[in-house]
C-alpha cells in the first residue's frame, strides 16, 4: 500500500505543478495579448483623430463689416417697410440705431 500511496502522492504532485505552470503561462499569454490590443486599439484611435482633423473644414472667416454702402442699402429697405406699413415707427427707428451702431 506504501507504493500505491506514493503513486498517487507523486501523481498528485505533478498535476499540481503543470497546472500552476499552465496558469501562469496562460496569464502571461493574456497580460501580453491585452497589452497587444492597447496598442493596437490606441493607434487607431490616433489615425481616426489624424483622418478627423485632415477632413475637417477649416472654421469659416468671420463675415466682413458692413461697409456704408451695405448700410445705406439696408436703411433704404427699411423706409420702404415703414412706407408700405409692414414695421411700425419704433421698430424703423430700432433697426436704424442697430445697422448705424454695426
């Protein structure tokens, strides 16, 4: 029954063993494999930022101030409202201060 025992002892011993050193490989192989998709996964986060900012339009120019020529064109048009009845006094005269004061 000794033998028998030690067998079993020995058997038992190895299996341990190769399953520990199986863990460890296999964790190794993981730690390796989600360093792998970290880099993989943030070098295609660069070239869609890089593929974004090259697509981009660039921000449009601000428009240009209106020169006196485009407010005495928009003054006219609103003494032809007032004339026509569309705005009242107060309304013309607010306009007016507004496009003078641009």
């Amino acid at each position: 029954m000794p033998g028998l025992l030690r067998g079993v002892a020995r058997t038992a011993a190895i299996a341990g063993t190769a399953t520990a050193v199986s863990n460890r490989v296999s964790r190794r192989q993981a730690g390796r494999w989600a360093r792998q998709d970290a880099q993989q996964q943030q070098a295609y986060e660069q070239q869609a930022y890089e593929q974004q900012q090259a697509a981009a339009p660039p921000p449009p120019a601000a428009p240009a101030p209106p020169t006196m020529d485009d407010k005495i064109a928009q003054l006219k048009d609103l003494a032809t409202l007032k004339e026509q009845g569309v705005i009242t006094e107060e309304e013309l005269a607010t306009q007016k201060a507004r496009i003078l004061n641009s």
